[in-house]
C-alpha cells in the first residue's frame, strides 16, 4: 500500500502559508513553490543507499558517503510541475527529465494527455512525478500510467497540496507510488478545487488567468 507523507518541518509550512495567501505575487510565488520544492527533495531522497568511497581532504585521507549509483529521473506534469523541477536539479543535477502534458477537460474534470516525452533509459531509473497540487488524482493516475509502460525502477509522486479524494484515488490506483506533500487539505469543491488550496497552481506560477 502506498506510503503517504506530509512533511511538518517548520520551513515547508512557514513557506507554505505565505503561497497560499492570495496576495502573494507571481514572483514570490514562483520562488517560494521552487523552495518548498528543494526542501521536499531534501526529503523525499532520504532513503537513497549509500557506498563508501576513499576520498583524501586537504588534511588526511578518510572513508566517505555518496549515493550508490542510483539513477534519477524528473517527470512534470505540465505546465505547474515544471514550477517544481529547477530546484529538484539543482538538489540532483545528474537526473534526467521526462515530460508529460496532460490537462483538466472543463467538462468532464477528467485529464487529457497532449504530450509524453520520457528519457530513453527510463527503465533503469528512479522516478519522481512532480505536480504542485493533487486534486482529483486523475491526472497524477494517468501520468504514472503513462511511466509505467516503460518499466521504470520505481515511482514516487511528489505535490505540495494534495487533497483526500486525490490521495485516495491516487493510492487506489497505483498502491506502489509513494506520495509526498507538504499539507493534506480538506477536500475539494464542486469545480475540483482543493479547499482552503491555494487556487490554480500553474496560473499563479506564470501569471496567467
């Protein structure tokens, strides 16, 4: 069954609380999303192996840590995850990234996938999804469906606000993809809008309506 975690550190939820006010700007906006992100990072790579390695300092030769060969990959859910993805490289620069398009049918609520691009070794790499907001769960369902065909080693899915209807579907759907975020709101309202959320991510990253 999937593990959900909701990170409480004092930074995420400091940071967090000035995103959702509606009278931050664009540009704060975008840096604060990329912030929270890198913080999430810091987290969500915990478990990453280590192997030791002989390293010489300016002072003496020691036994060092670094990662154990694991390969990354990055996949945003356009357009609002790519407000995600420069702060988990800047975190891990040798990741690959993958993109996937999917979007919100006004209608149906339901997601429609308009672009998939993954990297071609996908299979022999670690997978984090990025989507700033977890609603419904279709869209984080069809783009791990999406990643799945490729066979990868494994997925995590990685949002700042996730909803319970989306954390349910989501879990449901694909009980091996860890899910990581920074709060679980209340639910959502009847244009799938997480309540109290922080309105549409991607309109508030880039400015638009």
């Amino acid at each position: 069954m999937s593990k959900v975690t909701v990170f409480d550190h004092p930074l995420i939820q400091h940071k967090l609380a000035i995103l959702r006010d509606e009278r931050t700007g664009t540009k704060e906006f975008r840096e604060l999303i990329s912030e929270i992100a890198m913080l999430m990072c810091f987290e969500a790579t915990r478990d990453l192996p280590l192997k030791s390695v002989e390293i010489k300092t300016p002072m003496a030769p020691m036994t060092a840590k670094k990662i154990a060969g694991r390969k990354l990959a990055f996949v945003p859910i356009l357009r609002a995850g790519c407000g995600m993805l420069d702060a988990m490289l800047t975190m891990v620069p040798s990741a690959k990234v993958g993109h996937i398009g999917l979007y919100r049918d006004e209608v149906t609520h339901k997601p429609v996938e308009y672009y998939n691009k993954l990297p071609g070794d996908i299979n022999e790499r670690d997978v984090f999804v990025l989507d700033p907001m977890l609603a419904t769960g279709g869209s984080a369902v069809d783009a791990i469906e999406i990643i799945k065909r490729s066979k990868p080693r494994s997925i995590k899915f990685l949002c700042i606000i996730a909803a319970p209807e989306g954390i349910e579907v989501l879990t449901k759907a694909h009980p091996d993809v860890d899910i990581f975020c920074a709060a679980k709101d209340e639910c959502l309202n009847e244009n799938c809008y997480i309540l109290p959320g922080l309105g549409d991510a991607g309109d508030r990253i880039y400015g638009t309506k």
